[in-house]
C-alpha cells in the first residue's frame, strides 16, 4: 500500500499513520511533487493546490480512496472523480472551531468598527464614530454543515437570533430558531442583519450570490464568507457595496484568489478582507492527522467511512442517513 500525502505534516504524524499501517509507504508530496506522486497512491490525503490530472489519474485505475484536509471538495469534484468508483471523504468538522471562530472575528470588527478605527489611530485622529451591535442581531447562517453549527453554538452567548438554510435541513439544535431548506434562502436574506456564508462550492452553488440575489438583502445586511469565493461573483458584490444593495462585507475568501491588486473591494471601507486564514490552526496538522488515522483503521477493517460523500456531485457528507460525522457523531 502507497499513502500519499499533501497538507502540512511532521515526522510525528507520519509515524502515526504508519503505526496503523506498519508495511505501507508513506510519502510526503507535498504541493511540489504532488501532481506525479499521485498517480502512485493507492490512498491520498490532503488538498492539492496546483493543477492535477485527475483524468489520467482515474484512467490508470490506482486510486482506491481520497481522504481531504479540507471540509471543500471543490478541488476533486471533476467529472472524472465524480463518475469514478474513488472514495470520497471530506475533512467537515475537522476546522470547523478556527473557522467559526475566525468569523466571529470578522463579525465583531466589522460591527465594532474596528478597520475605521484602526485608519484613525494611524492618524492619530481620536474621534467617536457609530458602531454596530451583534448581541440580539438576527443572523443568517447558509449552510448548517460543521462550520455552520459550531458558529451557531459561538453565537449563543450574543443573545442572536439565528435563522439557517441547508440542503439537508436536519437535526436543528434548540438555540436555532429556524432550519429552512435550501429554497427559503431568500426568505432567510429578508429577515438577517448578518449573512454568514458556510455553504460547499459545487455546480449548483457557484455564483449563487449574484446581482439579482444582492438585491434580495436588507440594506444594513453585513455579508461574510468563510466558505468559498466563488459562492459569490465577485462584479455584483462590488456593484452591491457601491449601490448601497448591503451596507458591508467581511471576506475570508474571494473569487479570484488572491485578489487582484485592481479590485475596488481593497479600497472600500466597508469591507474587512482576510487571505483565507480562517482555517489555520496550530493544532490542524495533529487534528487531520487524527482524523486521517480514525478513518484509515475504519477503512483497513471495513468499516462505515466518517464524512463519507455518498453524492460526489455535492462534495460534502449528507446528515441524517446514518453517516458517521467528525465531531458529532464521533471523535476517535
């Protein structure tokens, strides 16, 4: 057996895996050698960030199972894969504390005012401006995946109202006061001072918000996005901003990434942007890897996968029939 892996590691992780698995060889491909090392693997864990040939790589027929360090599958969802017999499990849950917690951040400064005042302190300007509050806000989470739940739970002590979509609408926990499905997301846009974006970039979500949604928003709605860029196109959320659509956002991530130098958001006041930090961790290496470690012995002896695809069109593990989640239905 071949592990390949590609998302930081030590040696000490690698010793953890290969205890589990005595006789494989485990490789470290890191981002430089990952696109011909994985034509090697017979497992493959981690997020690749350069271009792969995921055809070639199906068509050689090696690859039995792809573990991501990432809750977004975006990466690997090409038809090849999707049409493959290739396991799929995501890495949901496994951020889900950095995550949530690096959207309260952006919540808070942005309500705070935090950048205006930063601008002022460098011009030595001590002057009070209006603030906004997040405690008893009404706040609008997309997507009620890991991210989306746990941010739930971080909310709770904000006195917020919290109103959810999901395309799954199950399990919604008591301090939740509505789960919608998918298709009341307007609904949901109606009513939310604060839209959190926690939602999979898939075919059917790309682009979701766009000019015509923008203007489904309150006009004092705060837009945040710890997802994926590409959920929002990146022309209508500047056409937004600048047409008082929404009153401001606060980005972790953006479409494209990085952002061009040339982007009108840079200068906006409005917007708080972040360079996809929301899942750093000093922790994350020894939270995948343990992650990885549960799921390689389930595999090895046959049993149910965690954050098992079963609709690899998705990308991400549906709840509510019978799969064993990261950190809710298990943590080994």
């Amino acid at each position: 057996m071949r592990i390949v892996l590609c998302y930081p590691h030590e040696p000490r992780h690698r010793a953890q895996i290969a205890a589990i698995v005595p006789d494989a060889e485990i490789v470290d491909a890191g981002q430089e050698r990952i696109a011909e090392e994985i034509f090697q693997a017979d497992i493959f864990c981690g997020h690749p960030k350069v271009p792969i040939d995921w055809e070639g790589v199906v068509a050689q027929g090696r690859l039995k199972w792809i573990q991501s360090s990432a809750a977004g599958m975006d990466h690997v969802l090409v038809p090849a894969i999707i049409e493959s017999p290739i396991i799929l499990t995501s890495a949901s849950g496994v951020l889900a504390d950095q995550v949530a917690e690096h959207a309260i951040a952006l919540i808070t400064g942005w309500c705070r005012g935090l950048p205006k005042f930063f601008r002022a302190q460098q011009r030595k300007d001590f002057r009070r401006l209006p603030t906004r509050d997040l405690t008893h806000a009404t706040v609008g989470i997309v997507g009620f995946g890991g991210v989306g739940r746990r941010l739930a739970q971080l909310l709770q002590p904000f006195k917020t109202r919290i109103l959810a979509t999901d395309l799954f609408p199950v399990d919604p926990p008591p301090f939740v006061e509505a789960l919608w499905p998918a298709e009341r997301l307007d609904d949901l846009l109606a009513e939310a001072e604060i839209v959190v974006l926690a939602l999979a970039l898939y075919e059917d979500t790309r682009g979701l918000f766009n000019r015509e949604r923008f203007q489904k928003f309150r006009q004092d709605a705060l837009l945040v996005n710890v997802a994926r860029g590409g959920l929002v196109c990146h022309d209508a959320l500047v056409e937004a901003l600048q047409n008082g659509w929404i009153a401001g956002a606060a980005l972790d991530v953006t479409d494209p990434e990085p952002l061009p130098p040339d982007s009108p958001l840079w200068e906006m006041e409005n917007v708080i942007i972040t360079p996809h930090v929301g899942g750093q961790s000093a922790r994350r290496a020894d939270d995948m890897t343990r992650m990885f470690c549960a799921n390689l012995r389930r595999y090895l002896e046959g049993r149910p996968l965690i954050n098992l695809v079963t609709d690899k069109r998705l990308g991400f593990p549906i709840r509510g029939i019978g799969i064993p989640i990261w950190g809710e239905d298990v943590e080994e």
